[in-house]
C-alpha cells in the first residue's frame, strides 16, 4: 500500500540556519510527489511538487527537494531559514487509479524557528 | 488563479443538529473535489471524493449517512454534517482539482473549523 513516512514530528533551527525535512515515501511506481506548508489554522499551500525529469525540484519562497529513487526519499530543504517559516509541513504521494485519484500524507513536521 | 474558498471559517453547533459547508472553486471549473479532516495537530484524512454531477465516493470509515457531500456544479461542493456530535468537532479542509493535464494538482480551501457543544 501507499504510504508516506514523515520521521522527524517536530524540528526546531535558528533563524538563517539551514533546514533539511525528510520525506519516505512507498510506492509502486513513479510517484507523484507533493511538498505542502500549512500556517495555524489554515489550509494547505503547495510549496513544491515532483512528477519526472530533473530530480532537484525547484519551489516557492526559496524551497526545493530533491527526488532520490533508490532512497525512496524527497526530502525538502531551505539554505537559510525565515522567521515566517515556522509552520507544519506536509509531504504528500498522489495515489493514481481505481477511478480517481488521491493524495496520500504524511503526518507532517512541525516547524519551529528561534530568533 | 486556482483559488478555492470555503465558508463558513468557523461554525459552532449545537448537538444534534446539522450544519453544512461550502467549498467553492472561484477561477476554474473543478471536475473533482475532495473533503478532509484534520484533527488537531494531525494529518489530514481524506473523507470522500467527489465528481461533478455524480455521487460521492467515501473512504473506508467514514459514514455516507453522516457526512452528505453533493458536488451539483463545476464550482461548488457542499459538506452537510447531519446529527452533528462533539466528536465531529474538527477542521474540515476542502481541495479542488480541475483539468487532468494539471498533473492532478489539488488547490486547497483554507479550511472551516467546527465545533460541536
């Protein structure tokens, strides 16, 4: 079955710190790959997404993964962080067929950022 | 482009009784709609899916009874939680994909919260 595997739940960097968030993903063929930041009460933004071609994806406010296939992994990193980083982050596999498709999640990464 | 609003934000509910949210595409025709939910400081559970004009298609678990969606036009779906309960208290998110040559991308709805007293 599809699964998304978010390892680290909270993770805490000093401003201007880099940042590195891991993301496991199973699935059986290429996936479909999705990067999501959510704000405290708020819906989902799309920061980035993978489907083929360059495996360094490039995203908003100066995110990007990198899509390793024999590591099963995307994981998402920022050189410098910003206060205003500071928000869940979700990783995310979209399942394709049996009539329609659907997103998968992992169980997110909270972000904290210290001044 | 590519916004999706729902309303209301917030809604507070009395037990027993039913409430419905909105989920509106703004700037583009949404031929699939998706509802989640999302406990606090949790993931986001997909309820069901749903296709313009035809029924909807629920996950394992969640009860069609309870929660009616109706997908009637390209634009809108609509989430009624009938017999509410305060275990439906939770932050129910919609999501909207159109074209399929947009690579299946699902634009999200800022969310409604509900809470069930």
């Amino acid at each position: 079955a599809q699964s998304v595997t978010q390892p680290d739940i909270h993770i805490t960097v000093s401003e201007g710190a880099s940042l590195e968030l891991r993301c496991n993903y199973s699935y059986g063929a290429t996936p479909y790959l999705f990067w999501y930041v959510q704000s405290p009460g708020q819906g989902l933004q799309l920061l980035l997404k993978y489907f083929s071609g360059d495996t360094l994806v490039q995203g908003i406010k100066g995110f990007e993964a990198e899509f390793k296939r024999s590591q099963s992994s995307f994981n998402l990193r920022k050189p410098s962080v910003h206060w205003s980083d500071a928000a869940e982050y979700f990783c995310a596999v979209l399942s394709l067929g049996g009539g329609y498709n659907k997103l998968i999640f992992g169980a997110g990464t909270r972000l904290a950022v210290h001044p | 482009g590519a916004v999706v609003s729902q309303h209301p934000s917030r809604v507070i509910c009395k037990s027993g009784t039913s409430v419905k949210i909105e989920c509106r595409s703004l700037d583009f025709q949404a031929t699939t709609m998706f509802w989640y939910r999302q406990f606090p400081k949790q993931s986001l559970m997909l309820m069901a899916t749903s296709n313009e004009g035809s029924k909807a298609t629920y996950e394992q678990g969640v009860e069609k009874d309870k929660f009616l969606i109706n997908h009637a036009s390209l634009t809108l779906s609509t989430l009624t939680v009938t017999s509410a309960h305060p275990e439906d208290s939770s932050f129910y998110i919609c999501s909207a994909s159109g074209d399929r040559d947009a690579h299946y991308e699902q634009y999200f709805g800022p969310g409604t919260r509900l809470t069930v007293t």
